[in-house]
C-alpha cells in the first residue's frame, strides 16, 4: 500500500499511523502474545510439578491428583493453541477468534493458580505457604512480563489468579494469612505498574515500527516518480538534441546549395529539357506515377492517375477529400502513422503500402514513396513529392508465395527437398516430427549418409538409377528415428529438371506407415477379441474350448463351463438405446475379469452372452463358490450414463468329464443349464449371502481426491463458445468443468463425472460450475463485452434434490445476471427419470425467464409426446449425427429431420461437435440456429473467450 504525505510531514502522524495500520498492529500485538505464552505456560507447568511435589501428603493426593490433571490438560490445549495460531495463514490470524481464545486461555491458567493457593495450600504450615506462594508468584511474575504486550491480556490472567487469593486471604484468615494477602496485594499492584509500563514500550515500538514502514513506502513512491520525470527530461532532451541536428543539417545544406546554385543554375536550365524528356520516357517505361502535395491548400498534382486509379485527373485535386475516401479502412491507420512519423522528422523518407479502389470498383495495391522537400521557417512540412506505382501483381505472388508455404509446412507427410547430391535444402515440420531430427541440424547435410536412412542407403543404387532414368521413385523402407526407434516408411522421390533436362532438385514426399501397421495388428486383434469388452470372442473360444479339450483327453484333468446371460438386457436396450446398453455391457465385462482372476478364458459370445472356462477345476464346492461369488458381484447397483442400475444374471454350469464327454454335449449343456436359470426367475444357480465391495482401492481414492479437489478449489470452468449462423457472431457460450489436480494434471472429464454422479458429488460440482459461469457472464457485461448466453449441463441428481429452482433463483440474485442469459441443459436420455417432477422443474425454471436444452438429442429414447410437454427452448442434436454429414446417408437424413421437427415445434436447434467447413456448409444450408464444436472454438478459459468475443466487438 502507498500512504499519501501527511500535510505537515512528509509521512502520517502517530494517530494517523495507529489509524492505518490498526489491523495490522492488532495483528502484530496478537502474535506477539501466541510467542511469548509458550515458555512461561511451560513454567507455570513446572511450578505446579513442584507444588504437588511440595504439596503432596495421602490426606490431600485426590485433590492435588486433580487440580495436577486439570493443569497438565490445560497446558496442552494453551500448547496446541500456540501451534494452531503458528501455522494459520496471516488472513486468518487477523481474526479477532484467535485474540479471545487467547484471553480465554489466559484467565483460566490464572484461575487454575487461584486454586493452588487457596484450596491446596495448608493454613498451618508457614513454609509449604512460602514454598507456593512464591512458586506462584514466579509463575505470575513471568506470564505478566510475557502478556504486557496486551493490557487485555495482562489484566485476563494477573485479576483471576490473585485477587481471588488476595480476598481469601483477607476475609478468611489470621494475622499471617492477612499478611500473603497484602503481600499478593503489592505484587499485583507492582506488576499492573510495571506492565502498564512495559506496554507503553512496546506499542512505541511497534507505532516506531510502522512509522518507519510509512516512511519507506512513501519513499519508494516519491522515488518511483522521480524516476518517471528523469525518464520524461531525458526523452524531452532527446528529442531536441535530434531537432537541433536536422536543423544544423538542413542550414548546412542550405548554406551548401546557396553557395552552389549560380553554378547549378545554369546547367539545369541546359539539362532541364532533356531530363524532362529522360524522366517522361523512364516513368512510362517503370510504370511509376509523380504526385505533388501542397499540404498548405491540400492541392495533389499527379501523373498515371487514369492508369493507377482509373480515374480522371479533374477529378482528383485534393488528398485528403478527394483520395482518403477511397482507401481501405484496413489501411487507413497504416498510412496515417507513417505520413505522421515523416512529418514530424523521424523518418527519412515516407514509405507506405495501400489499398485504394479503383474506378471499376475493385481494389488495387498502391506503393507509395516520396519525402518533404519544403518547410516553415518553424519545421512545419508545406511540401511533399513522391512515386507511386501499382504492385497488385507483387502482392498475389506474396499471397501465393505464402500459400505454398503454409500448404508445406502444414502438410501430415514429410516433405524434403534436395540438392542433385542429395544434401537436404529444405524440410517441412513434419520432418522433424516424423525423425525426431532438427531442421537446421540437417541442413546441407546429405540424407543418404544419414544414420537415419540406413534402409535407403542400401537401396541407393536402384533409387539413384530410377531418378535418373525415369524421373522418380517410391517404395517401402524401414528407417530409424534420432531416438532408435525404427518405423515402416512410405517414400517418394520425383526429380526437378531445369530447361536443358539437368537435374536440378529432387523433391521427396515420406510418411510414417506406424498407424497402418497398428491398424492392421487391430484387425488382426479384432479376429480372436471382442471389440466392445475386449474380451475374447466366439472365435478364440472356441480354439481354447477346443485345446482344454484335448488336454483333457490326454491328461485326464477336468474342465468347467459358465455360460452367462444377463437378465432383461433386452428391456435395458430398448429403454435407455444402445448406447448406454454399451457401456453396461463395457463395464459387466470388466466386472467378470475382476471377479474371475483365476479363470483360464472369458469369452464374449453374443450380445448379452458370455462364457467362462476354467481348466482343471478343483472340486464341485469350489466351482460353486466360485460362481455365487460372481452372481454377488455383478449384481451390485451399477451407474451408467447418470441411470443408477441393478442387473443381475443366469448362468449355467456344465463339466467335462462330469457331465460330458464331447465339447458339443458341453455347450449344450451349460446353454440349457443357463436356460433353466434364467426360467426360475433369473439371478440364480449359486447362492450367497454377502454382498462383496463393488468399488476398487484407486477408485475409492478418486473419490476421495475428488472431494479435496472441491474443497480446495482445483476445479475449473471452462467455456466452448457457440456461432449463431444468422448473425455470424458468437451469441453463447457452454460451461465445461475442468479438474486440474497438483499431481496428476489435467484428469479428464470423463474420468470424474461418472464417480461424481455415483457418489452425489455432482451436487456441489453443479453448483460451483453454476455460480462460476453466472459471475463470468456478468464480469463480461461489466467490461463492455456483448452479453452472451452462459449453458449449464444438469445432472438428474440435482433435479431429484429438488433444491434446483431455488439455487437457480438465489444464483441469479447475487450474480445480478439477467435470467434470460442463462440456459441450464439436460440430456436426453435423462428425460425419462421422473418425467412429471421434471416437467414441473422446468416449467419453474422457464417462470423464471431461463432458458432451457435438449443436449444430445436423437441419441436417447425420448418420444415426441414428450418433447412436445417438456417446456424448452432449445434442442442439440448430438455430434454422432453430425459427424457423418460429410458422408451423407442417414446422419444427414435425421439431422435433416431433427432441425425441420424442432422448427416445427418453435424450438431453435444447436448443432454440436462441428469440425469441419462442409459440416457447417451443410447445417446452414438447413438453417440450423446455433453451431459449436472445434471448428469454432476449442473450450478456453474465460480470459481466452474474452479475448475472442473483443476481437468480435472490434
């Protein structure tokens, strides 16, 4: 902070100082006091030890047992106090809680001594009284020096510890006793006295001390703008040491030519016609015009101007009237600063490139070069001369020079370009991404002799022999990267010959074959596993079914079969799509590895069908714990796509030998048994009477970091902006949530939304993601920013609540944001789950003035009866359909569909996950409302879509 300079001082006077700092001194004084209460708490620890030591007798152990506990306790919690005031942050040691715990903590200490002396001190026994006492006295006498830092503090602890003694003593005993009653009396007086005296001291210490803090910010200040005047004087000296050169320059130069113009004079009356005729021959032949400006009366004089602008030169008489009017408004600052630079002297010439539209009404680039050649006695430019000439031409050459620069650079394959020895000219990016290797390291160095191509080096002859007979070259290499790694490379070389057919460049276009060679180990992985669950399909399980077999032949060992089947997959499927369906199956599957570690395969047969094997089995009762462990497992609550779920499972169980002999008896067998499972009502064939623990360490401890991450606010709000096709402008934004955690980095949405959901954590989630994009939309507005619609995804956790209306009308009133700026959204597939509480929900929330979404539309189950009840505004179609736009078929068809529906309802369609110009084409060829996807915008931060929505503004 900075103090201004108190009118009769050069800093504030002591009042003015108590005044300003009283926070900080309170705080100070504060803290002096937690520092200094540590050692005589100690003491007052130790005296007691020796009181009881002094004290103690059988007659008296159960009260000095207690009042020895009582201080022991006591001590502890002034112990930990200090601690806690230590390592509080200085924010919260400013509180006043921490300065009545502390007087708190000091009257009792001196409570807890008052009762030394008076209830554990024998009247009879003058040396136990002397021993205790002074122990006592001791202790007062070195917290009263530590606690004169505060009077409060002094007074909360010397008051309760003697004057109940002193009046004990007064009113309750003899001559001897009435004598340690004055004798307290004294001692309390003596230390009020002192540390009445001591307080003064050290609050002119501390008024001392920020005295000197005002001094020195005052100091610093007066310093700072010292600085900024001697910047400024020497600017100002600057600037007319230069002014004083170029006038020193010019009388030189005048003095010069005066001396030389009689002599000059008349040869430039002689060479004045043939310079005429040279200049009128060298303008034609360069295509240069002439202008003179008289900056006095604006009058321009030019030459070319029907060729340059087509227009007339009656028509152009005047600059700034008749020629500012047909710049470009790009180019008009442009040229303002570099006329303003040269006018004022701090350019040598005035140099400048523009646009200005030609008299057909298109744009032509202008190259404009001239400089003063008259001025005012007093610097002012009266005069100015110059060229200008047409460099259109030029200009598309840059255009298409930069062109094929950025198509290089951008390119996703290798690109190199070689000398006819092979040493590398030039390499795109993608060089270096691809090798590993540096541009500049590689530079004129030949790529053949390169460690990096070593499969080429040995092809080189047959290479070398095809460019130079036919022209070019291309094939399959395996090179190695800078780091070692080896990669499957696809290279062509094609050769540049110059007009007499010598080669002059060979240009080589190479890409990394790695993903294809990955694809094809998928496809490969894709024949033997399932693609969904990456379980094994029908075809591996067949092979392992088929080798347990013969060793079981050969060996005599037994084998087990599982067949499974989940209950009501099909209602599940139909209800909640197939999507979600998905995802069930996904985590069923992962459910079964999890609880089977020990079995030998586990196979996906169809959609809802699996089978496990198990190879040597121990023993009927083991197979059968076995399988009522799994039917316990997987049918533990399940939450998929927000929809908390409980499926559970058939399976039947056949065994080889036992029950067959040959692998179709044994399929057979397990499907019937399995289907006799499914007919006593599903969920059977094992029984089990304990539920097991469905959630895994890691998962626990992401629920666990979770809720510190809320807590301690690693949560961030991110926001995707959305184009309103109409307007072209960008008109809304979606609030994304964001976990950055110290650790880990960046954790994926994905990766904690689910558990929120499933733990309740959503609620708080939403809430902050809520409050944080109602704030950003007005900090927005406040910065002069168009207003823009802010969208929050719900979770159907927080309409189950029932709880949002109220928070929705409570955010909107201390935001201060107006309702119809915020839109909440809500998934499909969600729509279904309390359908009449979230039709109420809504309905409330469109009373409020919110607007309200359909996100992810088309992926869900949601009928038309109900779209049409459901109060919204707004429909997303979700990016699985427009994705596939580009293709056509059936994603154009029913997004097509979608948009003419929505429209027919009143409702506006957004189009999400737009990457893709013939995405956007296509959309706004339909006349979809809203677009957002990375096309327009990746998610930023707030400071980013400020950013973007200013640029917009400008």
């Amino acid at each position: 902070m900075t103090l201004n300079p108190d009118p009769s001082g050069p800093f504030m006077a002591p009042g003015g100082i108590r005044q300003h700092y009283a926070v900080e001194m309170a705080v100070e004084r504060t803290r002096l006091l937690y520092q200094g209460s540590l050692l005589p708490t100690l003491f007052m620890l130790l005296n007691g030890l020796v009181c009881t030591w002094l004290l103690w007798s059988p007659a008296r152990y159960l009260l000095l047992s207690v009042w020895m506990v009582w201080l022991l306790a006591l001590v502890a919690l002034r112990v930990i106090q200090v601690a806690a005031f230590d390592s509080a942050i200085p924010s919260r040691q400013a509180q006043p809680i921490w300065q009545r715990m502390f007087l708190l903590g000091s009257a009792v200490s001196g409570l807890t001594l008052a009762c030394a002396g008076i209830a554990l001190v024998p009247t009879d026994s003058f040396l136990q009284q002397a021993w205790v006492f002074g122990l006592i006295g001791a202790a007062i006498l070195s917290a009263s020096v530590a606690y004169a830092v505060s009077l409060q503090a002094f007074l909360s602890f010397t008051l309760p510890c003697l004057l109940p003694a002193i009046a004990y003593l007064f009113w309750g005993g003899d001559d001897q006793q009435r004598g340690w009653g004055w004798l307290g009396l004294i001692l309390l007086v003596s230390l009020s006295v002192v540390a009445w005296q001591v307080n003064r001291l050290i609050q002119r210490g501390l008024l001392r001390r920020f005295q000197n803090q005002a001094l020195i910010e005052h100091l610093q200040d007066a310093q700072s703008r010292g600085s900024q005047l001697n910047r400024e004087l020497a600017r100002e000296i600057e600037q007319r040491r230069r002014a004083e050169e170029q006038l020193r320059e010019a009388q030189a130069g005048l003095e010069q030519r005066v001396a030389q113009r009689s002599l000059e004079l008349d040869q430039a009356n002689q060479a004045l016609s043939k310079s005429e005729a040279r200049l009128a021959l060298a303008l034609n032949a360069s295509e240069l015009g002439l202008w003179d400006w008289n900056l006095q009366t604006d009058e321009i004089h030019h030459t070319q101007i029907k060729e340059l602008f087509g227009l007339e030169p009656e028509d152009v008489t005047a600059m700034l009237s008749h020629l500012k009017p047909r710049l470009h408004p790009e180019d008009l600052p442009l040229l303002k600063r570099a006329l303003v630079e040269h006018l004022k002297g701090r350019s040598e010439d005035y140099q400048v490139e523009y646009r200005v539209r030609h008299g057909d009404g298109h744009w032509v680039w202008i190259e404009d070069r001239g400089r003063a050649v008259e001025r005012s006695p007093g610097g002012r430019v009266l005069r100015m001369v110059g060229t200008r000439r047409d460099i259109s031409a030029d200009k598309e050459v840059e255009v298409q020079r930069n062109l094929a620069a950025t198509v290089f650079e951008a390119a996703s394959e290798g690109i190199v370009i070689l000398d006819p020895e092979y040493a590398l000219i030039a390499a795109n990016q993608a060089f270096s991404q691809v090798t590993g290797y540096q541009i500049e390291d590689m530079l004129g160095r030949n790529v053949v002799e390169l460690s990096c191509s070593r499969d080429a080096r040995r092809h080189y002859p047959l290479i070398h022999q095809a460019l130079e007979q036919h022209g070019s070259w291309q094939g399959e290499l395996v090179e190695t990267r800078k780091n070692g790694e080896l990669y499957p490379q696809w290279l062509q070389l094609n050769v540049v010959r110059d007009k007499r057919g010598k080669i002059r460049h060979i240009v080589g276009f190479f890409a990394d074959l790695s993903a294809r060679r990955e694809s094809e180990e998928r496809m490969r992985y894709l024949t033997h596993y399932d693609e969904l669950t990456g379980l094994a399909n029908r075809s591996l399980f067949r092979e392992r079914l088929g080798e347990a077999h013969q060793r079981v032949r050969q060996g005599g060992r037994s084998l087990a079969l599982l067949h499974i089947n989940l209950d009501r997959f099909k209602l599940l499927n139909d209800s909640l799509g197939h999507e979600v369906a998905d995802q069930l199956l996904q985590k069923m599957s992962r459910r079964l590895v999890n609880a089977l570690p020990e079995a030998d395969t586990i196979a996906r047969l169809s959609g809802d069908e699996f089978a496990v094997l198990f190879d040597a089995y121990g023993s009927l009762s083991s197979l059968t714990r076995v399988a009522t462990r799994l039917l316990s497992k997987l049918r533990l609550p399940i939450t998929v796509d927000g929809h908390e779920l409980v499926v559970s499972a058939s399976m039947g169980i056949s065994m080889l030998p036992d029950s067959a002999r040959e692998i179709a008896a044994l399929v057979s067998q397990a499907n019937m048994a399995m289907a006799h499972a499914k007919h006593l009502g599903g969920n059977n064939f094992q029984f089990y009477t304990e539920s097991l623990q469905a959630s895994t360490l890691e998962r626990l401890q992401l629920e666990n970091q979770l809720r510190k991450a809320i807590e301690e606010g690693q949560l961030m709000v991110f926001y995707q902006p959305k184009l309103c096709l109409a307007t072209g402008r960008l008109n809304a934004a979606e609030a994304l949530v964001r976990w950055d955690h110290p650790t880990m980095g960046r954790v994926p949405p994905g990766d904690f939304i689910g558990l929120a959901e499933e733990t309740g954590l959503i609620g708080p989630i939403g809430e902050f993601v809520l409050r944080q994009a109602c704030r950003q939309a007005c900090d927005w507005q406040r910065q002069g920013l168009e207003p823009i619609r802010v969208s929050v995804n719900l979770s159907v956790y927080q309409l189950r609540q029932g709880k949002l209306v109220s928070l929705v009308r409570q955010v909107l009133e201390e935001t201060g944001l107006a309702p119809h700026f915020l839109e909440l959204e809500l998934t499909e597939s969600q729509l279904l789950d309390s359908v009449e509480h979230i039709i109420a929900t809504f309905q409330q929330l469109r009373d409020l003035g919110v607007k309200l979404a359909i996100d992810d539309f088309g992926t869900g189950y949601s009928s038309l009866s109900y779209l049409k009840r459901i109060p919204v505004d707004y429909v997303k179609i979700d990016q699985a359909f427009i994705r596939g736009l580009a293709e056509g078929g059936e994603d154009a068809a029913i997004t097509r569909a979608i948009i003419a529906m929505a429209h027919g309802l009143s409702l506006k369609v957004v189009a999400e996950g737009v990457e893709d110009p013939a995405q956007l084409t296509f959309l706004r060829a339909e006349h979809c409302d809203e677009v957002q996807g990375y096309l327009i915008s990746r998610p930023v931060n707030a400071e980013a879509l400020a950013q973007l929505l200013q640029a917009q503004s400008g």
